[in-house]
C-alpha cells in the first residue's frame, strides 16, 4: 500500500527520491547551429538550475575542445546560474575533456572522470594549408584586394610571412596565458606541481587525478548514488532543437535551412573529425 501511495506523489514532493538535473555539453566547441556554444545550450543550462529542490546539477563532457571563447561563455554561464541558485556543480568527462573540454570540467565544484578518459591539453592550437603551389600548377592567378596592410594575414594562398606567423603565436600565448589563470583559479591547492600540466599534453582519468586536475574517479550513476543514495534519480535536460537543425537543414548562414551550406558543413565536419582524432577518437 505504501508503495502504491509512493508512485502517486510526484516525484519532486517525494522524499524518498532525489532528482538531480543533468546537461550534457557533446561536440566540438564552435559557434555553430550544430556546435556546443551558449547559444545552443543556455535554456537547458537555465532549465537545470531552476529546480530549487535539487541538491546539484550533473553536466556530462564529452568534448576534444574548440573556441576558447565559447568555452569560456559557457564556464562563465554555469557558474553564474550556479551562484544565483546557491548549487552544486558536478562534472563528470566521459571519452574526451581536453583543451576547450577541459576548460568547461573546470566549471564543476568537482570533477569526475573515467580512468580511461582523455583529460588536459591545456595549451592553444590554430591550423590550416598552404595553396601556393598548387594554383601555380593549375595555371591559378591570385587577385586579392585590401584596405590595410595586415587583412591578408596568413592567406592560404600567398607565401606565408614570418610576420604574420609570430603575431599569431603572440595571440596564443595571451590564450594560453588565460586557460592557465583559469585552470590554476578554478583547481587552486587541489593541484600538484608538474613541469608538463601546462605544455598541451593530456593524460589518462587515473593520471589526471594524480595530478589534481579531477577529484576522483567514476562514472555518474555510480558518484550521485553514493552521494545521495539508492533513491537518486538522474533527470536529462536535452539541448533545444528545431526540426531544421535536427534534420541537418539548418546553418550559421542559412537559418532557414533552404539551399543549405553544404561546403560550410563538410568543413565542419573535417575539423571536428580532426579534434577527435587528436586523441585516437
């Protein structure tokens, strides 16, 4: 009888059940219609910490990093919700928390990890190809126009300049510069001193606790229940879609999806394949 009483009495009134939110930031970090950004997740950031009742909020990562300014907006977000709601952060890394990925873990009151999750590469990397040769060969003739000397910087298709190569290594290092204060002000004492931890090289869950950058080991169902006990329930608050960009119709210059980008797409796509292939993904 009692049982019975219990299954009707919702869930947020029942004692014997904790409801904890959970978020899930996937993908790569970028300012896209299908990337991980603000934009994308802010209503479901906003719907996790609404619930007065929870004891926290769960936020799953599995990310092989992106925009380091995307990354820093959705830190900034969480722990701004998570100030205004007085409640607790709990981040757990699946396959991948790296570079941007790991400046999202750093949003967490604690951050969990598998022992085979890839967590670091806390440095700054930017790419791209040189086509000089090549428009050479297929009889290619070059026409570029610009007001100010510096817009052509690093133009893919004209001879790359020393110039323009430490002006961009100069802006990497002001990057890498703020993901160190905000790895060291985030983990504080919870650190241990390597000469590597800044360097862009990333390590095992079971290193990375070693090293202080995750507080321990597990994976989310296991952590919450022996946190809150066998009643905790874990409630997933999907990322908002509509049915264009659910369909793959929708891009960042097309938002009506007609006559989608399908260039725009393929490059996105190479790109992010390129991330995950960092670490063997």
């Amino acid at each position: 009888m009692a049982k019975f009483i219990s299954k009707l009495i919702p869930k947020r009134f029942n004692r014997s059940i904790t409801i904890i939110p959970h978020v899930r930031l996937h993908g790569q970090i970028m300012s896209s219609p299908r990337g991980l950004c603000l934009n994308n997740m802010e209503k479901a950031l906003e719907k996790a910490f609404s619930d007065k009742s929870s004891k926290a909020v769960a936020i799953s990562i599995n990310s092989p990093g992106g925009s380091p300014v995307q990354s820093a907006l959705l830190h900034d977000r969480i722990r701004q919700l998570a100030k205004k709601n007085d409640t607790k952060v709990l981040i757990f890394c699946e396959d991948v928390a790296a570079s941007g990925g790991y400046w999202l873990a750093t949003a967490g009151d604690e951050i969990y990890a598998h022992p085979s999750s890839i967590v670091g590469s806390i440095g700054v990397i930017s790419g791209g190809f040189g086509f000089v040769e090549a428009i050479k060969k297929v009889g290619v003739e070059r026409r570029l126009y610009t007001a100010g000397k510096n817009k052509s910087l690093l133009d893919p298709f004209m001879p790359e300049k020393q110039d323009d190569v430490e002006r961009i290594k100069s802006l990497q290092l002001e990057i890498h510069e703020d993901f160190i204060t905000q790895v060291k002000d985030r983990r504080g004492d919870k650190l241990v001193d390597n000469d590597e931890m800044f360097t862009g090289l990333f390590w095992t869950g079971t290193k990375a606790l070693e090293m202080g950058l995750v507080d321990g080991l597990g994976n989310m169902y296991d952590v919450l229940q022996e946190k809150f006990g066998d009643g905790v329930e874990v409630k997933t608050i999907e990322r908002h879609q509509g049915l264009l960009a659910k369909l793959g119709l929708q891009t960042k210059a097309n938002p009506m999806g007609l006559g989608a980008q399908i260039g725009d797409e393929l490059i996105e796509t190479i790109e992010s394949k390129a991330l995950w292939q960092r670490f063997g993904l």
